[in-house]
C-alpha cells in the first residue's frame, strides 16, 4: 500500500516543481492572461485628462493621428494583446482577408505568450509598444514610471522580433506634455487614432461596426483591441471586424499597416 502511494506521489510533486521553476508554459501555470494594470478600458476610458488632438498640436513631430486624406487607405491597430482568448482568432480574420494590421503590445502579456508575438510578426504585422503592465500614465504621474514600463516592453519586444520598436501608444491614450516629451526623447512615435471602435464597450457587433463604417475617412487610423482586462470579452469585436473589412472594401477603402499610411520608420 505505501509503495502504492508513494508512487502516486511522485508525478504530483514533480508537478509542482515545474510549476515551482516555471518550467511548464505561463497558460498552464495561470489561465488568465497578465492584467491591465490600470484597470479596464471600459472603466478608465471615460476620464481622458488631455485630448490626443490637441497634443498633436503641440507635438506634431511626435504624435501621428490619421493618415493622408487624399489616399484611400486606412490602418487596423489592435491595442492591449497578445491575449490568448482573442487574439488568434483576430489574426485568422486578416489572415482570411490578406490583410495587414498594427498591434500595440503589452510587455508582460509578450513576455507571457511569445508565440503569439511571432505568430504576429511572421504573418507580417508591425508591433508597437503599449507599456509593460498597461497602467494609467497620467495618474502615475511620473516619468520614472514612463521611462520603465516602455524600455522594460522595448527589451522584451526586441528579443521575440529582432528589432526595436519606434512606434508606442499609451494606455487608454492617455498622456500630457512631459510624457510627450520623454517619449521624444526615447526617439519614439506615439500613435493615436482618429477613428475609435468603442469596443471596449462591448457592445453589439453591428453597433461596433455602425461606430468605425460611420466615421471612416480616407487616412484613418482605426483603434479595436484583440485585448481585455480579465472580466472584458472581445467576443463582439471578432465578430464586428467580419462586417467591418467587407464594409470598407465596399467603399474602396484598402487596409496598410500604421508605418505604410503614415510613410514612417517603425523600428529605431
């Protein structure tokens, strides 16, 4: 009987020990994805401090909007990935439609799935910077924190993609001038958007849909996430971009990456 035991024993305390040295994948030691560190789109959203355009007004070497208007391409960027649950199945709609698009990445979430980020990258999609740990910037309120999320995602970036990354946007797009200026000096491009989803609302697809068709215009950059907070679901955005894409092809609208429609470098 002890000899019994003992070897049932045995799988289940190596077990352990592997989780232990975190010789077993992240997604079998913890289900959930790496969180928002300052809390849920849905949530934060709604304070925007500073407005992104008039930002770009006072820094239009640094922070990028939309696109040329004169064209008719757009841009897809996808912000708060990689996110097991969601963002494969966003990759499989572009993949479906040829489409290339830009994800903002989380440094811990990379960290945490890096064959999602090379999923991303051999597929040829751009990567761009989204922090480390997705906190609120503006009510950090310090540079120290700034400069160690974004070179902490940098590093881990760099050694999944090859390269280091020019382009970052900021968690729920939310900045002011000092951050600005640091960014500047990082020698990156911040990256907003001047058409918004709104799917971190999570509402109908038909009404994600309605919130992008409605708004579009030749040059737009187009904010959707293929991320979410542990109690968010980006089920309605997957199905939104399956009448978004057509939709904008109906218009003669054609999809480029971020660095393709604002004819800029997106490695340093």
């Amino acid at each position: 009987m002890r000899s019994a035991v003992f070897k049932l024993m045995i799988p289940v305390t190596m077990f352990m020990l592997f989780v232990t040295l975190g010789c077993l994948p992240v997604n079998a030691q913890n289900e959930k994805p790496p969180n928002l560190q300052g809390g849920p789109e849905n949530k934060e959203r709604v304070r925007y401090p500073v407005s992104n355009v008039i930002l770009q007004q006072r820094y239009p070497e640094t922070i990028v909007l939309r696109g040329p208007q004169t064209g008719n391409a757009v841009a897809l960027t996808f912000d708060d990935g990689p996110d097991p649950r969601f963002t494969s199945q966003v990759l499989d709609i572009l993949k479906e439609n040829n489409i290339k698009a830009t994800f903002f990445l989380m440094g811990s979430r990379a960290k945490a799935y890096p064959d999602l980020v090379k999923r991303i990258i051999n597929e040829g999609h751009i990567v761009g910077n989204h922090t480390y740990w997705h906190p609120n910037l503006v009510k950090q309120g310090d540079i120290a924190t700034l400069k160690t999320e974004v070179s902490s995602t940098e590093d881990e970036l760099a050694n999944l993609i090859g390269y280091r990354t020019k382009l970052f946007r900021a968690p729920y797009g939310f900045l002011y001038n000092e951050l600005v200026e640091k960014l500047r000096d990082m020698n990156y491009t911040v990256a907003g958007w001047s058409v918004d989803s709104l799917d971190w609302q999570e509402s109908p697809p038909e009404q994600i849909t309605y919130n992008v068709v409605s708004n579009i215009h030749p040059g737009a950059v187009i904010l959707m996430h293929d991320g979410a907070a542990w109690d968010e679901d980006r089920t309605n955005t997957i199905k939104s971009l399956r009448q978004i894409i057509p939709a904008l092809k109906e218009q003669g609208m054609k999809f480029e990456t971020l660095p393709q429609l604002l004819n800029i470098p997106y490695k340093k």
